[in-house]
C-alpha cells in the first residue's frame, strides 16, 4: 500500500463562486429549450410563447438566520421574497413556488405554522402560487430550500451579460439597510445572553430592522418597464452588496463602469447606526449584503424617464472594459471596486 496522501483542497481556497464554477464547468446541456443555464440569477427555458425561469435558494438555520431574533412568520415571508428577487431580476413575474423544509424535533407545529403564514403573505402580495416541496426530518435544525418559476415575454429577457458602454446604471431603493440591521440583531442577542432579563432597545432601528427581518422586492419597477415598454440591457438583484453585484454585470458583459459615491442612496438610518457601530455608511452600501434591491443598466435615451421615478437612483455609467471598474468618489479620486460580499466558505465569515 503506498502512503503518498493526495491532500485535499479547502473550499476556503476556491470561495463560494470558484466553487460553482469547479463544480459545474463544461456542464453540457441537451435540450434546445434550456436558454441559459447556470450563471445568472435564474435559468431561462423555452416552453412555447414565453421564457420560463426558475431560480431556487437554500436557507440553513444558524448560517442564514438565527431564530433568537428571527419570528418564524418573517422568516417564511422572507424566504419567499428572495427568490421572487431572483425572478425579478430576470425582468420576467413570479408565478409558482416550491417550499422544501427538514424540520428537527424541537419545533412546534404552531412554529411552522407562523413559517407557512408568512410564505402565505408573500404568495399572497407577490400574486404565486404555492405548488409543492418536500418534507423531512433534520438532526441540527430548520433547513428551508425554496424554487421560484416564473414567466417573461421572450423579447424582455434580461440577463447580466448584456450592459452596453455608455448605459446608465441604475439601482432601486437605498442600500446598506439590511446589513446595519443584522448588526443591531447580533449586538442586541449578545447583550441579551449575557445579561439575563434585559429587554432589547429596538424601537430607534424600525426602517433597517425591518429591511433585514422582512425585505420586500422590487415589482413595482417592473411592472414600470413593462408599461414603459423599457427593457433594461443588464440587470441583477442586489443580494451580495452593490460592488460584487456590479462586478458580476461588468465581468459578464465585458465591460467597466464609473459609480459616483454621492450618487449612492442610503437611507438616514443606515447612516446614523453606521455611525454608531464606527461603520464607514458607504462601505455598508458597496458591501452590505441582503438588500434585494434591482440594479440594472440604461440606454443613454432613457435617462428622463427612470430619472422620473424617485424610488431609483442613477448612479453612475458603463465604459469600456479597459477602463476597470471604480467608484468616484466626492474629490474625484478613483478607487477600484472589490467584491467583499458575503463569501459563503472564507474562514472568517460568517453570515
Ligand atoms: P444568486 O445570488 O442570484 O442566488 P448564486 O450566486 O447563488 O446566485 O448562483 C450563481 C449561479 O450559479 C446561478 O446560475 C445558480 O443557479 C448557479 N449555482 C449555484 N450553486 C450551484 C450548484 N451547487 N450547482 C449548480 N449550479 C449552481
Ligand atoms: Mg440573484
């Protein structure tokens, strides 16, 4: 017997998106009707008029949320939305789900029951249908995967491949919310468990508690597009923090862009308890994860009519790729963007 070890490899060594891409490299499809496979925020099918797309996401308990400070209603109402996100993302509407669940002893039917009223809420507002899942036992807690299918006209397909130079980039809402909001969670279950009987002080931090306990997604803006007969050249949702979304767009479309910081939305709150937690606000914004907001790139041409819509921010231009990807900031230096989102497998993360 030789005792040569082969040594294995970390996953901290390839990350969270070298690892999909070893996993699934020269994957070869066999059907016509798969457009796009892996790659974007869903994959995009042909079955007759339109495009199909299917998305889905899995939630680990203790990795993705804590149920100290998460209720089990926000949780299912959450789980829904990220992938009706995804959907959006695509341009194209939400229209069925799939919910699979593995539940350990320690909950409650009337806990799974608040789970269900709040993916029920979601289903409800976003107009989807609930159309199945699976069912098992867990040994270490709640674990939830949730597929989304939607449906988009073929002609309004939008993927993040497709930014042109010279497109604005646009992004809905304000960013860094969330994440400062998972910051008051974790301080305040800290400050909880060590001293027993004190009552959390949460009532100053409503807007970002509530954008990282209950986020909504972006379907008014597309059902704008649709109205406006506007069809973005690239768009992703902002799952990741702005700068490695933006990256993805770039990398995909083979292009660079400029973003400007004082074009950057961030809401009052998020400044205000950045400042708290000694927090540069606008690194909250470029790498604060979980705000599900859209970005996505403009023709030139349609600058009058999205700079109409006060819930989106123009924040900066594509350009030629050579040109690298940086934000501008208020002195007008350039600094490179970087993606510090949230990296599932770097040792040191933990989300
Ligand atoms: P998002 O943040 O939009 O949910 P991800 O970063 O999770 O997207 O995934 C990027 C792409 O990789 C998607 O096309 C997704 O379907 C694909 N993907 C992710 N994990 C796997 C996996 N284990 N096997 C195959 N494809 C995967
Ligand atoms: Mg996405």
């Amino acid at each position: 017997m030789s005792n040569t070890k082969k040594s294995l490899t970390l996953l901290s060594e390839l990350g969270e998106f070298g690892l999909i891409e070893h996993l699934t490299s020269n994957l070869p499809t066999y059907h016509k009707s798969t457009i796009k496979g892996i790659g974007d925020d869903a994959a995009v099918l042909d079955y007759g008029d339109k495009y199909l797309v299917m998305t889905t996401d899995m939630l680990m308990e203790g990795i993705h949320f804590d149920l100290v400070y998460t209720p089990m209603k926000h949780l299912g109402y959450k789980a829904a939305v990220v992938n009706f996100s995804d959907v959006y993302a695509m341009n194209a509407h939400p229209r069925q789900l799939l919910v699979s669940i593995a539940i350990s002893k320690k909950f409650s039917v009337e806990a799974l029951d608040e789970f269900y009223s709040g993916l029920r809420l979601a289903c409800e507002r976003y107009g989807v249908d609930l159309v199945g899942g699976d069912t098992s036992s867990s040994l270490t807690g709640l674990a939830i995967s949730i597929t989304a299918v939607g449906e988009v006209d073929k002609d309004k397909i939008t993927y993040r491949s497709s930014a042109k130079e010279n497109d604005l980039i646009c992004v809905t809402g304000d960013l860094g919310a969330a994440y400062l909001g998972l910051q008051v969670l974790e301080r305040e279950k800290k400050i909880y468990t060590e001293s027993v009987g004190s009552q959390p002080k949460l009532d100053e931090y409503d807007y970002i508690l509530q954008r990282q306990l209950k986020p909504e997604t972006q379907k008014d803006i597309i059902d704008f597009f649709e109205k406006n007969n506007i069809v973005p050249t690239a768009m992703i949702d902002i799952s990741d923090g702005l700068s490695s979304e933006l990256l993805h767009i770039c990398k995909q479309s083979e292009k660079g862009c400029s973003i400007y910081q004082q074009k950057i939305p961030i809401a009052d709150q998020t400044i205000k308890v950045a400042q708290e937690f000694h927090l540069e606000p606008m690194i909250c914004a470029l790498n604060g994860g979980e705000d599900y907001e859209l970005l996505f790139t403009l023709p030139l041409e349609k600058y009058d009519i999205i700079l109409a819509r006060n819930d989106v921010s123009i924040i900066g231009h594509i350009t030629d790729q050579h040109a690298g990807c940086n934000l501008v900031t208020e002195l007008g230096q350039q600094i490179p963007l970087l993606a510090q989102g949230w990296n599932a497998y770097k040792d040191e993360d933990k989300q």
